[in-house]
C-alpha cells in the first residue's frame, strides 16, 4: 500500500490519542495489558529496590521458609571460595541486580514470563561462614533443598561454578537429572590442591553422587588449554561440543543434538558466564577467546523451549574485571532467556 494522505489520516485516527499501551495487535496488547497501568504507565526501571530481573522480592525465613504460591525462585548465590584463577564472582548477584532494562516481553519465545508465572527474588543463600568451600557447599544444599521440596523452581545467579554441584545434589536427589552444560570448560576435573570441590568439578562430582546423569549431558562451546583434564566427561559418556565445531555444525544441528541426549526427562541449564568470547563478556575469572557471541548464546537458548527444565544458573560473573558493566548486562540477559524457558517447562504447572 502506498503511503499517501489517506493512509497518513489512517494512522493519525490510530496512534495520535491515548498513551503507549494503548495496543492494537492482540499478541502485543496481551502482553501491554499485563504492564501497563490503567493510566499508561510502566514501572520505571531505574527506580525501586534492585532486584534479579526486577521481579518482586520475597524474603524467606532461612529456618522456617514459607514459598507461598511461588513457582520459580530467583537466587543469589555469593560465593567464589572455588575458583582456579581470579576471585570476584561473588559480587555476581549484586552485579545483575543492578542491570535495569532486561525484559520484560521476549519476542522469539513469546512469554512475558515475570507476568505468567509467579516468581520472586528470595535473596541470596544464607552462609554460615565466608571461608570455608565445604560449609558453604552444605549451605547451598540445604537452601535449594528447601526450594525443591516446596515444589518451587529453583534459577540461580554465582558465584563460581562449583556451587552447581551442591545445587545438582538437591535437584537430583530423587532421580537424575540431565544437563544442557554452556561453558568454556568442561569442568569435569578431579581433586586439585587437596579438594575436589572447585569449579573446575562440579559435574565429575555431581555424577559420582549419583545425580546427574551423563549420558543426558551436553557440554556446548569448550575450548581453551584445559582439554587434558576432561576425561572424565568422555569416559562418563557426556557429549562435548567445542566452539570450533559450532560454526561447522550450524546453531540448529547443536541445538537439535542437545535436544535429543536431554530428551523429555528432568533437565538443568547451567550457564556460565565464560562461554561466551570474553569480547562480549570479560568480566570473569578464566577468560577464553575464541566463544560464543551473544548472539550465538541466544539463538542455542531459543532453540530449547518445551524442555522439561527443573532449574538452572548463571556463573562466574566477576564485574570488577569488567569496566562497561557488559559482562553483567548479557548475563541479566541469559537469565531472563532461562526464566523463559522454564515458563514453558511441562514441570511448571501453570
């Protein structure tokens, strides 16, 4: 259709009264109603208590949780006693606190999902010390217990990936899960330095438990000088994808194998934060060049709605190496594309 003065009059008669959630098309006026206010506000994003993804925030009695009706649970999870290289990950929560503008409508999988789910920052785990790994590995344990037996979700934000094992060793306590694995490094490493509870293990660890099973996991995007230490995920029967195959293989073939090891069963996503090229996200403490681009990240995530996902996280964000905030930002960002997918896991009834 041209553009001329009739057209021009159509469009006048349209959009020059009213306010901006004055909406026309049905999908987009379902999710407008849900955010704006009968007078066309939005709540501003720079204003208000800081909270992951700007969801409301429920504190929860450490020896007495109450959930309430909630059905996924955001969680910080402070702590980097675990790390190889360079500490700092404990400050991830707050980082991604502070990021305003992460949602609140994702286009490609077609949720708003802080307005179909109930979902809540319930704070950050409850440490009884701030020196001792093992301590806090229990501390993690018994919190994301606590969520699990609830029949909450648990979404959590590190900290250093060795806090996934405790959180495994919660979710997989009855049955074990399978796991969609983004990462730089394999992070099946045995004992270094006189403990095996680092975040170069936590998988080695969370199988030999007994709660996380290996055949139903896929680790996408590995790379780097640290590949002699992943035999175990070989030995173990884990399918490796490392970055250089990713552009051979294609986002859609990595995204249908991840598909067909995890298959319909209990998943866990976990992502961290140096998967992706430390040019799209430097605030970490093991950078590897030659990752995924965000856009990469996003096209693998988008490609797993439906999976039965029964928790997830976000690590090794460590913002003090990062003077743009970038790291933080894109990691806000994968975390609202999780929480998305978990809106559509057949776990959440909704």
């Amino acid at each position: 259709m041209a553009f001329d003065h009739e057209k021009l009059q159509q469009l006048r008669e349209k959009f020059s009264e009213g306010h901006g959630g004055n909406i026309h098309d049905p999908e987009f006026r379902a999710v407008g109603d849900k955010i704006f206010s009968a007078s066309g506000t939005r709540a501003a994003p720079f204003s208000g208590i800081p909270t992951l993804l700007d969801a409301p925030y429920r504190p929860i009695d450490a020896e007495n949780p109450d959930f309430g009706d909630l059905d996924v649970a955001l969680i910080g999870v402070p702590m980097d006693l675990g790390v190889t290289n360079r500490p700092g990950s404990r400050f991830g929560p707050r980082a991604l606190r502070a990021i305003e503008r992460v949602g609140p409508y994702n286009h490609v999988l077609k949720c708003a999902p802080l307005f179909e789910a109930k979902v809540a920052d319930i704070g950050d785990v409850p440490f009884r010390s701030r020196y001792r790994l093992e301590l806090s590995h229990e501390d993690i344990e018994r919190c994301f217990r606590q969520i699990v037996s609830d029949g909450v979700v648990p979404l959590a934000v590190g900290g250093d990936h060795s806090i996934t094992h405790p959180i495994l060793k919660a979710i997989g306590e009855k049955r074990p899960v399978g796991l969609i694995h983004i990462d730089a490094h394999c992070d099946t490493g045995g004992a270094y330095d006189l403990t095996k509870f680092h975040h170069g293990g936590p998988f080695r660890n969370a199988v030999l438990d007994g709660v996380l099973d290996p055949t139903r996991t896929i680790q996408i995007g590995i790379r780097g000088a640290a590949e002699y230490l992943w035999e175990f995920s070989y030995e173990a029967g884990m399918t490796v994808i490392h970055a250089e195959d990713i552009a051979r293989m294609g986002i859609d073939a990595i995204v249908d194998k991840a598909r067909a090891i995890v298959g319909d069963g209990p998943t866990y996503l976990s992502f961290d934060i140096d998967s992706l090229d430390p040019a799209f996200a430097p605030g970490t403490g093991t950078p590897e060049i030659g990752g995924l681009t965000s856009r990469e990240a996003l096209a693998i995530l988008h490609g797993l709605k439906g999976i039965d996902f029964v928790g997830g996280d976000v690590v090794e964000v460590a913002p003090q190496y990062d003077a743009t905030t970038n790291t933080a930002h894109v990691a806000a960002q994968m975390l609202f594309e999780i929480l998305s997918l978990i809106r559509f896991s057949p776990s959440l009834k909704l």
